[in-house]
C-alpha cells in the first residue's frame, strides 16, 4: 500500500491497519512532485494508493473496523517500507522487520531515559522512520499516549507543547537549531522534560540549550536500515562528535554490533576513521526491488552504512562524516545525484 498524507491520527490508523491485515505499507512524502510520485508508485507497484483527502475516512474506518484480528507474521517478515534517499540518484524502498519496530518501542524508553508514564509529541514526518520506530512504536509498547502534529513550527513549538502537554520529542539537529534562532521570548514553560536529537549539538552548545529550554537532549545516531545505531552514555556525553556506544534491545535478544572497517574490509585500530557497519538480528533485509545495492550496502552479514567515524580508547564512537557524496537538509538524506537529474531536466541546462 502506498500512502501519501501529512501526520494525522488517520494516516496512523491506515498505516497500520495496513500491517494488521497482512499487507505492507509505504509512507512516503506527501510533498513529493509528481514525478517523484510516479516514480516510487512504478518502483512499489501498490495493490492500493491513498493520497491525502482520502486517508480521513478510510482511517476512521480502520480504528472502527478491525475487531476480526490481526494477520499472522513472523516477526523477522517485513512490516513497512521506508524511502530513504542513498548515494544512488533515485530513492530506494528499506524493508523494516516487524522485530525491528517493536523491539526498538520497548528499548527506546530506556535509551534516551523516560519514565513510567509520558506523552510522546511526534512533530517530525511519519514517513520517516524517527516517527514511526521511536514515537509510534514506544507509545504502543508502553501504554503512553501520543500527540501528533501535522508539521514542526518553530515559530509555534512551545505553545504547542504546552497546548498538547507533552512530556518527550524526536527531533534533528537542523530544527533544533531552528528553535535556537527563535526571540527568546517564544519559549514557555511545560511538561516537555526530554528531547531526542540525531544528530545532535556539540556538548558546549547543548548545555546552553538545556539551560535556555530547560529540558534534557539526549543525541544519538541511526537510520532507517538499523534503528538501533547508537546512543549517548556518561562517558560520551561531553565529548564533541561523539555518537555514543551501540545502543542495544533491553530484551537481551541479540545484540547490536558495531565494527568499524578499512577500506580492505580489515578492522581499524581505536582513533583512526574507517566505515561504520552494524550487524543485529532485526536491521533491514534489503531494499525493495534493488538487490544490485543491497548486495553492496549488506556483505558478509554487515551492514555498511557509508558514515565516517572512528572508536576511541573507551569504545565510544564519533561520526565524521561520509564516504560518499551526500547532502543532508532538515534532517533528511539527499543524494547529490537527485538533484542533477533535475537539473538536467531543465531545458536551459545542458
């Protein structure tokens, strides 16, 4: 199923209604172009499309109507694809697990520290996987409620938290540096107590922003092929670029690796930069219909995340940037690529 719409309650109804019935569902941007639509729609070949004014009654109807129970899955099946751009000029289908989305809502919780009872705020897009693994998915594990909003404001954001008595909110380093620049004045007190940020401020720069805010950012990293990445700890919180350790199930039923790799494939020594690659029981078995990238993107049981880094005497680990050419705007993925087919198309550019 692909689906096209801003956050409501409904897209999450039909999103996971979708999941519910045995089908696999596909968020995507509700502000793609029209060719951007056409493409992921060839690309996915959907047994049903539901663009915006469709997804209100069809997801009153699926929180009314699924009283027949849910499909039978095992939990390493797909539940959801997720389109994220990569190095490659158009953007590829992720196939998240079952096993991945709910083992991230029941460890979530614990990573970034929240308590017995809370509600989460999901303000980022719920194609994204930051809103559909850590803000849905904890919800639905722990019994909290959740307030979604369309879009982020930053003009708007602390009346909204105050309005929807939120206590927690995902958010990347881009909007928090939008909420940076707002007049101080904007700012009101609330229940928001904790705020998650990936990629997150330098340590000098969140101090200041925990003390202006008065609330808690805890930073870590991943990405939609392993939401399990990394986290903050005591020894990494004041070290700048650091990502923190691998974060790992509070389950206990695997355990996230990280290796840290050369070039030749070989491990690098603790200080020096090589490539990021994970490898746990519940990342990503591929990309839809693109067996030709996963076989470079997943070798040897390894998932290769293209994201420079390095690991220091500790074990914590710092990002420094990519191996291949990547621009990131507000948070999101856009290969370099994406942007010269456009360009191409243009009739005055040759």
């Amino acid at each position: 199923m692909l689906i096209a719409a801003p956050n409501s309650a409904e897209l999450v109804h039909v999103w996971m209604g979708a999941i519910w019935a045995g089908g696999i569902p596909a968020a995507v941007n509700p502000e793609l172009k029209q060719a951007e639509l056409d493409y992921v729609n060839e690309d996915l070949e959907p047994s049903v499309t539901l663009l915006h004014d469709e997804i209100a009654d069809v997801g009153r109807g699926t929180a009314a109507g699924n009283e027949a129970g849910a499909a039978k899955a095992d939990p390493m099946d797909v539940a959801a694809i997720v389109y994220t751009s990569g190095t490659t000029s158009r953007p590829k289908g992720v196939m998240v697990r079952h096993a991945a989305y709910t083992e991230t809502g029941r460890s979530f919780r614990s990573w970034i520290g929240l308590g017995a009872s809370e509600r989460l705020w999901a303000c980022m897009p719920f194609f994204h996987i930051n809103a559909q693994a850590y803000s849905l998915m904890t919800t639905l594990a722990h019994g909290f409620s959740c307030a979604i909003s369309p879009k982020f404001h930053a003009s708007t954001f602390w009346q909204e938290a105050c309005d929807l008595e939120v206590t927690s909110v995902n958010v990347v380093g881009a909007m928090l540096e939008f909420l940076a620049k707002q007049p101080e004045e904007r700012w009101m007190p609330s229940s928001l107590h904790r705020m998650y940020a990936a990629p997150g401020p330098d340590p000098e720069r969140r101090s200041e922003l925990e003390a202006r805010f008065q609330l808690r950012i805890v930073t870590g990293y991943g990405m939609s092929e392993n939401p399990f990445g990394c986290i903050e700890g005591p020894t990494s919180r004041d070290k700048v670029g650091s990502i923190g350790r691998p974060r790992q199930p509070v389950s206990g039923a695997f355990e996230n690796r990280l290796r840290i790799l050369a070039p030749d494939g070989a491990n690098v020594p603790d200080g020096e930069v090589g490539e990021l690659c994970f490898q746990n029981a519940v990342m990503t078995p591929g990309y839809w219909r693109a067996q030709e990238i996963t076989n470079v993107m997943l070798r040897d049981g390894w998932l290769h995340t293209g994201d420079a880094g390095y690991r220091d005497v500790e074990g914590d680990v710092f990002l420094t940037g990519r191996f291949k050419d990547m621009i990131r705007r507000r948070g999101e993925n856009i290969a370099p690529a994406e942007v010269e087919d456009a360009l191409r198309e243009h009739p005055s550019v040759e």
